[in-house]
C-alpha cells in the first residue's frame, strides 16, 4: 500500500467494526499498516479469520459478534484493554429500499439496531476512557442517505440520518473534553453489503434518479483513507463534520 502514512497510529488502539469486508477491512488493513493496533470486529467469524491471514497477529485482535449485541461490545472492549485512541464505526446494512408506505417492524428495528443503536452503545463505552485520556476520535459512516431522501429506503434514511445526529451530539458534548467525533458519507462503494430492491414502487421512483445520478461506483480503500485521516491527528481541527465521499453524488 504505497498510499499510507507510516507510522501514523504506532502506539494506537483502534476498534473497527464491519472489518471482515468492505469498508471496514480495508480500514483496518490501512491503519495496520500505519503502525496502529486493530480490534477488529464482524458477525462473519471467516472473514476475520481472512483478515488475520492477510496481517498476522502482531497488532490485531478479533472478536466475532454482532455489533449491536451487549455480549460483543463487551468482548471489543477486553480486547482493546484500558486504552482506546479511536473507533470506527463501519459495520452497517441496508433495509431492501422500502418506502416509508411498506416498512415492516422487523426491517425497521434490525436496521435500527446495527446502524445505530450498535454504533452508539460502542462509542458509549469507549468514551470513558477517551475522556480519561483527554483525547480520542470515533468516526461514524454515515451514508449519501443522511443528505437526502432518495439513496435509500425509509430505515436506512431515517438511521442514516440519525448516526449524522449522533456524531454532532457526540462532537458537541465531549469535544471539549479531547474527543473528536466525525462521520463520512459514501455513495456507491463496491462492497459485501446486500442491497435487494424489494419494493416494486421504490424501483420505479429511485431506480431512474441513481441511473442518472450517482458517480462511479467508489473502492473500499477509497473511504478507507477518509476514515483514517478523521482518526488521525492529520483532522484534528476537524470536529462535528459529516464528510461525503461520493465522487460528487452530494452536489448533483
């Protein structure tokens, strides 16, 4: 990886979730590789297990749960130890685009669940020890779908737009005390996240809007590096920002 900052985390914890794919596992591939040490944390057990193949156990340890699961948070943070320099709040899903008209419970609440309440139960425990330290920074992905009405179904907007709140309450109340939080907003990204259209009326009423609208489809590595540098010291003027990084799908 000829794009990375040497030595940029060296002596840095940093928890990731969603990591065994996409997003998430170049985000932990880059700050390994940036001298950082990786909690990383996926529902798949084999993809960590890919991971862990690809950059050996020096500097990474792995848990397998779901995110928004108490047990799992829990387990992150035994392995993370007393000490949490940054958290990337990566692992998400989306809601099969159904309009507000034909969201059922089930969809809601799962969506809900990973997207949000799991992102904010795990910044929730990692903040006591940032604010001990007097420094730290969470990054949240968020989505193009918390800067508009018409990138996905009404779950994954509405938690979209809900982890964008988050991050700027987050931002507000503990960066007076060290703890920076931001969050990027992909477009397109070519990832292991399942985006069924189950909904006959969304494919009439989005399906012609993305067709003409949305930028080349965006490679992991590519919000890898935005995610990274929120974490690092290099944005440490940066606090309370939702970030797109969309090829330019947020000016259209």
């Amino acid at each position: 990886m000829n794009d990375t900052t040497a030595g940029r985390f060296t002596g840095r914890t940093i928890i990731v979730t969603g990591a065994g794919s996409g997003i998430g596992r170049a985000t932990a591939i880059r700050i390994a590789h940036e001298g950082g040490r990786v909690v990383a944390t996926d529902v798949v057990g084999e993809r960590l297990d890919a991971l862990r193949d690809e950059l050996g156990a020096t500097g990474l340890e792995t848990v397998v749960g779901d995110v928004a699961a108490a047990d799992t948070i829990d387990a992150v943070l035994a392995a993370a130890g007393d000490r949490v320099d940054g958290l990337a709040n990566v692992a998400g899903i989306m809601d099969a685009f159904l309009p507000p008209s034909e969201i059922d419970d089930a969809t809601w609440d799962r969506v809900f669940s990973v997207n949000v309440t799991g992102p904010m139960r795990l910044t929730r425990a990692v903040l006591p020890l940032m604010i001990a330290a007097g420094r730290g920074a969470v990054v949240n992905v968020a989505s193009e779908a918390a800067l508009r009405g018409s990138a996905a179904g009404a779950a994954y907007t509405a938690s979209k737009h809900a982890i964008a709140g988050f991050t700027k309450s987050v931002a507000f109340f503990h960066g007076p005390q060290g703890v920076r939080a931001n969050a990027v907003a992909p477009g397109a990204v070519a990832t292991n996240i399942e985006a069924p259209m189950r909904s006959e009326y969304a494919a009439g009423r989005v399906g012609p809007l993305m067709q003409v609208a949305i930028p080349p489809v965006a490679q992991p590595e590519q919000l890898a590096a935005a995610i990274t540098w929120l974490l690092s010291d290099d944005s440490a003027n940066v606090n309370g920002v939702v970030l797109p990084s969309d090829g330019g799908w947020s000016v259209v």
